[in-house]
C-alpha cells in the first residue's frame, strides 16, 4: 500500500505527540474490519498492544491482521528507548509461553481421544489438561484471559464456557460445559475436544458454529500465564 500525502502528515504528527510524551488515540481495523479505538502502548515484530479507549483494557493485535496504514502507524510510534525494549521483550516472551501453552493443551487433548479422563465430566478434561501441564488459573472455571469475543477470533487451545446455550442449528449445552478449541476450521467455526456430552464420558472432537448462538451464555478464556512445564 502506498500512503497518500494526508495519511504521510498523519503518521508524522503522530509520531511527533508519542515523542513529546503524550499518548495517541489511533483507529484501528482489525481482520473482522471492525474499528477498534485504542491507544497504542507498545508492540513486537509480530503484534501490538493497546489500550481499548471504550473501557480501559489492554488488548493485543497480531500486526499481520492489521491494515497496512495501521502497520506503518505502529513502525512510526514504536519507541527505541530502554523502557521501551523491556516491554517488547517481555511481551514476546508472554506470546511465546502462551503459544507453546496452547500447543501443549491441544496435544493434549489429541492424545486423549477415545479415552476417559478423570471421572468423564466434561470440566475435569481441562482440568487435568491444565495440572498436568502444572498451569495456574485464577478460579475452578477461569482459564486465563477472558476473551472479548466481538474482537477476537478462538483460536487452538482456547477454553469454552458455555452455560445453557443453544445454537440454530440445534446444538445446546447444560448449564455448565466446558470445551477446549483444537482446530479452528472456519471464521467463528472451532473443532474442540469434549467429553461427557450426548451420553459420551470419553473424549471426542465436536464442531460449533459459534455464529449460530441464539441463546445462553458463551465464555472464552486463553492462557496467558507462566510457561508450560516440558
């Protein structure tokens, strides 16, 4: 993409406000072309972190979503100092561990299919999956960060809450089950792993549509903790 001359002057001024030491509101627009407002807080080679101007929340964008105006806004205003280099590296290392993390849960379950784990609740299948990988969570059914899932797609390794929920295409829930995403295979479409559902104690794959929910409640949490253990 070639910027124009307004865009040019934009990106110039705006790099001039971080550098004097105030904080800049930037539009952006993520891979769903929603708009996100947000003040730019710092960023990696491979993602960015803002702050939701809407409610004050940290969120972090893959660069490789973003337009390429919104990709030239972020190399404009990326500070050079040290401060500034700690935060980077301490947020590449946070993807880094969530990554490997999600990888690890998602191997998990993979090693799983066909058996029983634990006594065949559906909730006990991310809890082993969580101890024997020895990852803290904040509560019985708090997995991690709690995604804003109007922003944010599920991806492998996420962990779905779904309190009485039914889908238009006929799915439902009970009051409480809960799901691990293995595959994302379509946009708001997740293959996870699952068990004690339909009559079934043992661990299997299942496909949600999550564009379908037309009733009760849906939760997204990721893993965004201490690395996961080898």
């Amino acid at each position: 993409m070639i910027l124009n001359i307004k865009q040019t002057a934009m990106l110039i001024l705006l790099a001039a406000s971080i550098s004097a030491g105030r904080a800049e509101v930037h539009v952006f627009t993520n891979d769903k072309g929603q708009r996100i407002t947000a003040e730019y807080q710092y960023s990696t080679t491979t993602h960015v972190t803002v702050k939701l101007q809407r409610n004050g929340k940290m969120y972090t964008i893959p660069l490789a979503s973003l337009s390429a105006f919104d990709r030239e806004f972020v190399q404009s205003v990326r500070g050079t100092d040290e401060e500034e280099e700690k935060k980077r590296r301490a947020a590449e290392d946070k993807i880094a561990a969530a990554d490997l993390a999600a990888r690890k849960i998602v191997n998990f379950c993979n090693n799983k299919m066909g058996q029983q784990v634990g006594n065949g609740e559906c909730w006990t299948l991310a809890h082993v999956a969580f101890t024997s990988l020895e990852l803290p969570r904040q509560g019985q059914r708090i997995w991690g960060r709690k995604l804003d899932i109007n922003i944010e797609h599920p991806r492998p390794g996420d962990i779905l809450e779904l309190e009485s929920t039914q889908f238009s295409d006929g799915s439902r829930t009970g009051p409480n089950h809960t799901a691990i995403v293995i595959e994302r295979t379509g946009r708001g479409v997740v293959k996870v792993a699952q068990q004690n559902w339909a009559g079934k104690k043992f661990v299997h794959s299942y496909q949600f549509d999550l564009k379908k929910l037309s009733s009760g409640k849906l939760m997204v949490y990721r893993y965004e903790g201490p690395p996961a253990k080898d």
